[in-house]
C-alpha cells in the first residue's frame, strides 16, 4: 500500500510522462493503398461484376426494377387498403378537371391530359419507390412543352388556334395519322404529335442519366433554385392563362421576354374580350378562391380535403350546356372529347433534332421535382427511395404513354399533399386513381362538351396559390442566407421576365458561380491558442486567445486550386503583414539605386556623404522589416482545405520558398489524406532533382507543428545550423 509521498512520486512521475509524451509530435503510420492493379485488371473486374449473371442477381436486378415486386407480397389488407382506396379515390377526382386544365398549358386537347395521368399513375405504382408522390401534370412541364408545342406549330405553317380547333373531325384524323408530319395532320394532330415526341425523348434522356447512375445530379439544383424557377414559371403561366379568362384568341409569343409580349396583345386587345367568358371567370373565382382557403384551414380536421374544385366544373358545365353560351355568346369550350383510346403511333424521329435540347431540360426539371418530393416525403414517414430507380420510373412514366399521345409528366406537389393527408400507404392508392380515370375515359369524358375553358383556366390559376405566395417568404430568406435568396430571386426574374428554360439555366449557372465565389471569397485568419487546452482559433472572432512569440498560425478556410490560389497567396501574405514579393522587388530597386548613387561618389563628396545616409536609411528599411512582426515561423492550419490540386501545390511551394529567402518557415498542420496524397503526388517534399527537402514539414496536430519550430530556434531568434 503506498503512502501519500508514495502518491505524490508516482502523480508527478505520470505527469513528467505525460509532458514528455505530448513533446513528442503525433506521428501516424498510413496504410499503403493497393499499387500494381492495371486498368485492363480494373475494367475485367468491374465487368465481372456487373455483367455476371446468377439467379440471386437476376431475382435482385427484377426486384429492384420493379418495386412493387416487393412491397405487394407484403401488403396488408386490412391496415392499409382502406387508406389506399380513399387517397386514391380523392386524387383520381381532382385528377379530372386538373387533367383537362392542364392540357390548356401544353397546348393540347382535354383528352390526352387525362390520357397522360391515367398512364403515368400506373406506370409509376409499378416502378416507382416512394409510397406518396403522386405522379401526373405538373404546370411548370406543361408550360415548358406547350411552349415548344407552339413553336413547332408556328414553324410547320398552321395557323393559331381558333374556337373550332377541337371539333370530332380533328380527333379522327389524328388517329389515321402515322410518325409523318405535316402530311394528312391537322393542328391537333401535329400538336400532340409534337407534344408526345418531345415526351419520348425527354423520357429516354431520364431512362440514359438512371442506367449511367447519374441520380446524384440533383443535388446541383438547390431548393432556392426549383422554388425561384417554379415562381418565375408560374408568373409566364398566370399570364398565359389572362386570355382565356377574357376569352381572348391571341397566339402564344415565343422567344426571349414573352410575358411582355403576352402582356401587349392582352392590352391591345382588351376591346374584344368575351363578356360571357368574362362574367364567368370571375364567378369561378370567387367560389374557388375562398373554399380552397378553407380547405387549406379545415384540412387538420377534415379525413379528405371537399373537392370543389370538380363541383366547380360540374356547375359550369352544366350552366354552359343549357345555357347555349357556346353557340349564343360565343364562348371557348372544350369541345368533344371521345370516350376509349386512341391506337398507339411511334414518335416523329424527323422532329428529335430540334426537340433535342427543350426535352433534356424538360427531362431534367421533371427528375429534378419528383426526387425533392419523393426524398421530402420518405424522410418525413421513415423510408429510403433510390434516386436512379426514381429516374427509370419517371423515364418511363414519359416514354411508355408518349406512344399513346400523353405528354410529359412527373410528381405534383399539391395531388402529393392530398395524397399523403388522405391516408395514402402505398403505391396501391395510384392504381385506384388511374381506375378513377379510365371511368372517366370510357364513360363521363363525353359529359365535358360544353364545358368553357375559362373555368379551366380559373382551376390553373387558383393552383399556382402555393407558388406565387412564395413572394411573401423574400423577406424570411433574405434574413436567412442572402446568397440563397439572391438564387432565387435571380432564377425567378430570369425564367418570368426573359425565357423559360433560359431562367433554368441562369438559376444553374448562378449556383455554381455563386459556390466559386465563396472559394474566391475564402481570406486567411490568424488563430491563436487557447489559455486552457491546446485548441485554436480565430483571434478575431474570440476573446482572451494567445499567440506563441515568434510564431504565427493561419488558417485558410478553402481548398486551393487553380482560380484561388493567386488570392490564397495574397491574403496570406497580407495576414503575416509580410509580401516576399515586394519585398524582394523593394530590395531589388534598393540595390539598382545603390549603384547608381556608387559611381556619382566621385563627383562630390557632399554628394557621397548624402548618399552614404540615405544608404543608411534604406537599409534599415529593409532589414526593420521582419523585426516589426518579430516571427520566424508560419504554421498553416491546413484542416479546413478539401483538396489542392497543381496550382495549389505549386502555390504552397512558392510561399514556402519565397518565405525562405527571409528566414522565415514555413510548416503545414492538420493535413487531410487527401491533401497529404496531392502533396506527395505533386512533389512538395522533394525538389526539382527528385531529392527530399527536409524543411517542409507537415504535422497532425497545430500544437506538434509550433513545438517544432520553437525547438529550432536559440534564445537570440536565430536559426541552428540543422534548420
């Protein structure tokens, strides 16, 4: 049993060993990666892998495809069909009008909408893994394909849209018609055969990006960015739709600023707006307006949200019908719509090439909503969904109804909200509303005649609430992150104001920049330590830091690679207070006019004696410089760098030997792996000959690091001779 100076011995034996052993800097042995694999090796490797077939692969790969595979031998019936059936049953009645609105947008007739969510919803329940995205019309992709719709029918020579456009006639050519264009095709026809090209090579682009395992991409496309581009959309499909409430025949404008132009021919032609159309429009708002409000504030205590939206349609039609406003007042209906389906008919291949670039970023809004939502959802109910699978089932949703004249679809945030508040549990409640639909096709669609498409397009504008109350959120986001509302506030002008798809890519291009602006942003900061522990920061955001007497410790807070690395060296040389550059520039010029002031000493002694002062005072100049800061080492805190690349490692090497020409050195800390593998590669630790170069060192700990580059200096400041 030990006594109490026993105690004492042994506690400062301990501490002795313990300062001894933190003297000692942290040295870790690296595990050496696998060398020698060539990339024939790699390649047989990887194509074993992949292209080897066994059963458990098979069944795997059949599994994964289809999803419903998987939950469906493990439904239950009793907990969860319930819910199923009156999600399904809500959605597939707010589906009908929706659907008919919708294909206003994309410049179709009411029929291929409601071909387009009767595919989508069972494509989708069968390849899709999330159990609430409700998959079908969503307004921005109508916008962006009637759009291109209208385009190509003004190229091919048909003449705008008139109020005899969706007459029986149309529809019967259409189904006559083959993959020609613009041969035996009237307007209808060559719309949706347009529409379902651009709907086909859309879905081929999302089938391609999902078999390369692209599905990460959506992570480019931030949340500021699809809610700017969805307000900026909605801003161009409000307006669109202003002629239709005031029953107005106007073509759509096309390229850059067409919501001014919308805007001129609404005004232009104020005079000739249909006071039927006009009268009721403003009915159907104000019935809508306020119930959907009360919907959103009853919803908590409602089992399912009233669809008034589909009384609403009821109501009008039937009051169009008897009251003959079509034939008496002259007022835009949607005319027949034909019960069944329509023979499937191959795309217009002559028509991809100019339909290749509106379908990819088609293709990339439509992925790039259904994974925010499908992800947004799953979190919230405690599941996983698979990004590329997402991308094959929506891919699908696209290619497969494109051959039965459906245009583009994916997931719908407002069906998804119902969907999930209506006890939806899995994929099975998009069966029961595709059942909903195909009701409709074979039996009511007819019932529709008469109906007026203002109110249709008063059912547009009451859904684009949720989008255009995004304005009164500027204020919250601007508080929040200014670069993010800027984001958005960039896209959402841009896609309003100047052009659709071109307000997509600008949202694009201002994230990335916006991302290389916070890295050319980066500045380097002194840190000193704290008075407690080994621990440093920044010793301008913290109170009571400390700093070890001849050595200064940085921290740059960005990696270093070839558009920074200028600035990374001009902010450090500005936070030791020290530039090697001018300085050696200075000293330079200082020695040039030494010279010259030497060979005029003959001319005059009071001149040689002047010059002999200013000699004096120059010199000073120059050798005060490092005694003003009185360091003789730089440690770089190198934690916060992700990665360096050439210039990085070059740069490094620059301020290292341009720093040593002054005595001053310089050491690296907290090294990631991969910043240690690109010093390694790019030859920080050897010199041009191949050899080692003892002083640039790096270190695992800041405190290893100061340690060393006191322990090289004798008490007067200068070096030893190992230094």
């Amino acid at each position: 049993m030990l006594n109490g100076d026993d105690c004492c011995t042994a506690a400062e034996e301990r501490g002795a060993s313990d300062q001894q052993q933190q003297q000692q800097p942290l040295i870790l042995e690296r595990i050496e990666k696998e060398t020698g694999k060539t990339w024939k090796t790699i390649a047989s490797h990887r194509l074993k892998k992949h292209c080897s077939c066994t059963p458990a692969k098979v069944k795997s790969k059949l599994l994964g495809f289809f999803p419903i595979l998987k939950w469906l031998p493990h439904y239950k019936l009793r907990e969860w069909l319930l819910g199923d059936a009156m999600s399904g049953l809500i959605v597939g009645i707010l589906l009908v009008p929706q659907s008919i609105a919708y294909s206003l947008l994309a410049s179709q007739d009411p029929i291929y909408g409601l071909y387009t969510s009767f595919f989508a919803s069972i494509i989708y329940a069968l390849l899709g893994t999330s159990r609430h995205v409700s998959v079908g019309m969503f307004g921005v992709l109508c916008l962006l394909v009637g759009q291109v719709v209208d385009r190509e029918l003004a190229l091919a020579g048909y003449l705008p849209e008139s109020s005899s456009s969706n007459s029986s006639d149309v529809l019967v050519t259409g189904q006559g018609n083959t993959s020609s264009t613009g041969i035996d095709c009237d307007r209808s026809c060559y719309a949706i055969t347009v529409g379902a090209t651009v709907t086909f090579t859309a879905g081929v682009y999302q089938v391609l990006m999902g078999f390369l395992q692209v599905g990460f991409v959506s992570v480019y496309l931030s949340d500021s960015l699809l809610s700017g581009f969805a307000t900026g959309a909605s801003l161009t499909i409000l307006t669109s739709q202003f002629k239709y409430l005031l029953g107005l025949k106007i073509p759509r404008p096309q390229g850059w600023f067409s919501l001014f132009k919308t805007w001129y021919s609404l005004l232009i032609n104020l005079g000739n707006t249909n006071i039927c159309d006009l009268i009721t429009s403003l009915v159907c708002l104000a019935l809508l307006i306020p119930t959907k409000e009360l919907n959103d504030r009853i919803k908590s205590k409602l089992k399912a949200p009233i669809p008034f939206e589909l009384f609403v349609v009821i109501i009008a039609t039937l009051a169009s019908h008897f009251g003959h406003f079509n034939v008496d007042y002259g007022s835009d209906i949607a005319g027949h719509i034909p019960t069944g389906f329509l023979p499937p008919q191959l795309p217009a291949w002559s028509l991809i090439p100019n339909l290749a670039v509106d379908a990819f970023s088609i293709a990339l809004v439509g992925f790039a909503i259904t994974i925010s939502l499908s992800e947004m959802f799953a979190k919230k109910h405690g599941y996983t969904v698979d990004p590329n699978q997402e991308m094959y089932a929506i891919g699908f949703c696209n290619i497969l109804p494109s051959f039965f004249r459906c245009f583009t679809t994916s997931a719908a945030l407002t069906k998804t909200l119902v969907k999930e508040s209506t006890g939806c549990q899995t994929q099975m409640s998009g069966l029961v509303s595709a059942l909903v639909l195909l009701l409709v096709l074979l039996v009511i669609a007819p019932l529709f005649y008469s109906l007026q498409k203002c109110v249709l397009a008063v059912i547009i504008i009451v859904n684009l609430r949720g989008a255009l109350q995004k304005f009164t959120d500027i204020p919250r986001m601007w508080r929040a992150n200014r670069i993010d509302a800027s984001i958005w506030l960039i896209t959402m002008v841009s896609s309003a104001l100047v052009n659709t798809e071109q307000g997509l890519l600008v949202g694009i291009l201002v994230s990335a920049f916006c991302v290389l602006g916070r890295t050319q942003k980066a500045q380097v900061v002194e840190l000193g330590r704290v008075t407690t522990r080994e621990h440093y920061e920044d010793m301008s955001s913290y109170r009571g830091l400390q700093t070890h007497p001849g050595v200064a410790v940085f921290r740059y807070v960005a990696p270093i690679y070839y558009a920074n690395q200028s600035l990374f060296k001009k902010s450090l040389y500005k936070c030791v207070g020290l530039d090697p550059v001018e300085e050696k520039a200075r000293r330079i010029k200082f020695t040039k006019k030494k010279r010259q002031k030497e060979a005029a000493e003959n001319q005059s002694k009071d001149k040689e004696d002047a010059c002999k002062e200013n000699d004096a005072d120059a010199s000073a100049t120059v050798t005060l410089m490092l005694d003003k800061k009185s360091f003789h080492s730089v440690v770089i805190d190198s934690s916060a760098i992700l990665f360096l690349d050439t210039a990085g490692v070059d740069a490094l090497k620059e301020v290292h030997k341009d720093y040593a020409e002054f005595g001053v050195r310089v050491v690296l800390a907290q090294c990631n792996t991969s910043v240690l593998d690109t010093l390694e590669r790019g030859g920080y630790y050897t010199d041009k000959k191949g050899e080692g170069v003892g002083e640039n060192k790096v270190f695992f700990t800041i405190a290893d690091a100061v340690r060393y580059v006191q322990s090289l200096c004798t008490p007067n400041g200068d070096y030893d001779s190992k230094c």
